[in-house]
C-alpha cells in the first residue's frame, strides 16, 4: 500500500456514508494524508478498485471487559447472577498475567475489524498500548465502593487515573479516558456523585451498568433479593446504601449532568426511562446482543429505543459472558430475524452510534479520517448485495480499514 501520505483513491460498489437513507453506488473514495477529501462518482485516475463491497463507518464496540479475553468459553451457569459474578471475581483473583489477557483482548478485536473499543479498567498496573493496528480506545476506570472507606480509596484512584500515561498515540489511533462507576449495587451515593462530578470537571464520558437484570429492580424497588444475600455474604450489605423505593430513572435523572453517559446492558428499561434517555442525546445504551442470550433476559426492548430516538450502540461484553469479541457477530446474531429496515437500524448501532455514544462522531465524508469497514460476500465475491438485511446477512464478512495509519486487520 501507497504510504499514508500519497494521494490514494478506491472505488466501491456500494457506499453507506453512515447517515443517508440509501446506499450510494459505484463511488470513489479520494484520500490524501489520512483524510478524505473527495467522495465522487466520477473516474478517478490510478484508483484501486474493491470490486464488489459494501463501505460503511468503522466498527465500534462501546462495552468490553478485555480482562477475561484469556476465557476459552463463557464461565457458566449464568444463574443465578449473582453466583456468575461470584465467578468472575474469582477468575480475576486467579488470573496470573492480566496484561497478557487484555492486550489478547485488543489484538482479537483487531482481527474482528474493530476500530474503537470501550474497556472497563478494574487494574491501575496495566498500561494500554496504543499503537498501529489496533482500534482506538476509551478507557473507563471502574469504580467500586460499598464503604465510606472505600469511597475515599476510589477518589485517590480516580485522581491517580486522570494523571497516567495510558499508552502511546499511534497515527490514526488514540485513546481518552472516562469513568465507570459499576452499578447501582456496588456505588454508593457519594461515590456516584463524585464520578459525576469529576466527568464534568473533566469532560469525561461516563458509563454504568444499569437496568441490567430483575435482580438490581428488586434491590432498588424494595431492599430485597439475590443481589442482597451476595452482599450479606460478603459483609457488604448496608441497607442504608440504596433509598428503598427507587428505579433505573432515579439514577438516569443524575446521570444526565455527566457530559456523555452511556448505560450499559439496560436490558430491563421501561417506557418512562426510555422516553427520559430519547430527551436526552448526550446519553446512549449499550446493548450487547449475545451476553443478553447468555443470561436469558427477556427480550430487550432496542427496536422501541430506535423509535423513540434513543441511540443505542453495540458491545460485546467480556469472555466471561460471551463466545469471542467479535462485534460483526453482534450485529450478525441480532440481524438473522430482521427486516431490511431494522438491518439499517443495526448497521448504525455497530458504526456510527458508538461513536457517538463516546462522544466521537464519525461518518464517511469529506474532512473526515480515512477509516472505514469494508464489507464482502463469503466466497462468493461477485455477489450483489440485495439490501440492508443481505449486508449483515451470515454469507457475508466484515473487515476494517484505517487509511490514516496501516490496515488494521486481514480478512476474516
């Protein structure tokens, strides 16, 4: 390949700029240092031609735990819930080299075509590497205190954070960093506040796991449940933690100061919390299609989000809920009973909504970063792509390229 600051051109058969209605065809994309600067459908000398593809803004997964990337299948029973998260505490305690597992977990997100990545950081001693050929990422430091104690301890971590050097910018490549207070379980008031608080001082995105399960309904509606016996287990359990009486709303309403706030899972929102989030564009949910199966949860209500206009990205999770990191694979399982129409839907919540669920817009357009995902008929290259559906259909696979630095994968 040509290096980076050439002028470079390709031609495709099928372009989908992230916000038209319709897919563009036969386009040539024009570059010049790693920036877009025409988009036409004229000739264009000395044009590599990609033959029969579909483009489409770079892949994002806004929700991954790359710590338990070294887990060759999910940890299992998923239920109860709370004997699962006993599970992973206890593989995080055992797991001997977790720098080796998250930077696996990068390198498999690489392969998958991902070119943003939204970590959750439980380990200050782990450094992030930024560098060619890997996606960029928004480290978002996990918070956990159920003590006055620990309360102080996660405000001298969140201080520390915000002062590392997290990694080494690469071209095309970056990373910026964000807050994770962990659930509604595991913060208590002034925890959450001073999260809050401090992305604002900061203007760093936030996001929490939140309306993830009936269990954390039950605690915050009435004191009760499994998630309460975990927590007696463990000497944790401060009834006047959490006010009786409450509901994912209470802490959306709080939530909504943060500069950027994205609710991961949200698999048990209701109508009143989905028209709030629709009132609010700064806040997003992260919906990870595969983790939901694991855990059995009923059917989540993404399709009614889109309508109201809440923008609602895609995740993987981690390993220790999910087969591999791959978010093609989201949006192909989420896909496989869709109409053409909600195909597009999820073509949006796999690009360009999680971008802008990090507070990073991204489209194919003029001005913009040379960086996009190339779509492709498997084995059969010649193809025509039929609609939305046919694009994140099962015969097809995915591959992202970053024109402002090297590829960043192979085929798949």
């Amino acid at each position: 390949m040509p290096g980076s600051n050439s002028r470079q051109s390709v031609k495709t058969a099928f372009l989908w700029d992230g916000i038209g209605s319709r897919l563009q065809e036969n386009v040539t994309l024009v570059f010049e240092q790693g920036v877009i600067t025409d988009i036409t459908e004229s000739s264009v000398e000395d044009t590599v031609d990609l033959g029969n593809t579909v483009i489409i803004p770079p892949l994002a997964n806004v929700h991954a735990h790359l710590e338990f990337s070294h887990l060759k299948q999910p940890l299992t029973p998923a239920l109860p819930f709370t004997n699962w998260i006993g599970k992973t505490m206890a593989d995080r305690r055992a797991n001997p080299d977790v720098q080796r597992s998250i930077e696996s977990g990068i390198a498999e997100s690489a392969q998958a075509g991902v070119a943003l990545l939204g970590e959750i950081v439980t380990d200050s001693s782990v450094t992030y590497k930024i560098k060619s050929g890997t996606p960029s990422l928004v480290l978002f430091r996990e918070l956990i205190g159920l003590t006055p104690e620990a309360v102080k301890e996660q405000q001298e971590i969140v201080a520390e954070f915000l002062e590392q050097d997290h990694g080494h910018h690469s071209p095309g490549c970056f990373h910026s960093l964000g807050l994770s207070p962990h659930a509604p379980y595991t913060v208590r008031p002034e925890l959450l506040n001073l999260s809050i608080e401090s992305a604002r001082r900061f203007h760093l995105p936030i996001t929490i796991h939140l309306a993830e399960t009936r269990a954390e309904l039950e605690l915050l509606r009435s004191g009760t449940g499994e998630i309460v016996g975990m927590l007696q287990k463990l000497g944790l359990w401060d009834p006047q933690m959490i006010e009786s009486g409450i509901k994912p709303l209470d802490y959306l309403r709080h939530l909504s100061r943060a500069p950027q706030t994205i609710v991961a899972h949200g698999n048990y929102l209701d109508d009143e919390e989905i028209d709030f989030l629709a009132n609010e564009p700064q806040m997003s949910v992260a919906y990870c299609p595969r983790t939901h199966a694991f855990f059995q949860h009923d059917k989540h209500r993404w399709r009614e989000m889109h309508k109201a206009g809440v923008n609602v990205a895609l995740g993987t999770d981690g390993r220790g809920s999910n087969p591999d990191l791959d978010l093609w694979k989201e949006a192909q399982f989420l896909g496989r009973n869709a109409t053409s129409s909600e195909a597009k839907q999820i073509l949006q919540m796999a690009t360009v909504n999680g971008w802008r669920a990090c507070g990073k817009p991204v489209r194919i357009e003029v001005g913009q970063r040379a960086c996009w995902t190339m779509i492709r008929h498997q084995g059969n290259p010649a193809k025509r792509f039929a609609d939305w559906s046919d694009i994140i259909g099962q015969q097809t696979y995915a591959e992202s390229v970053n024109h402002a630095g090297p590829r960043l994968l192979s085929n798949l």
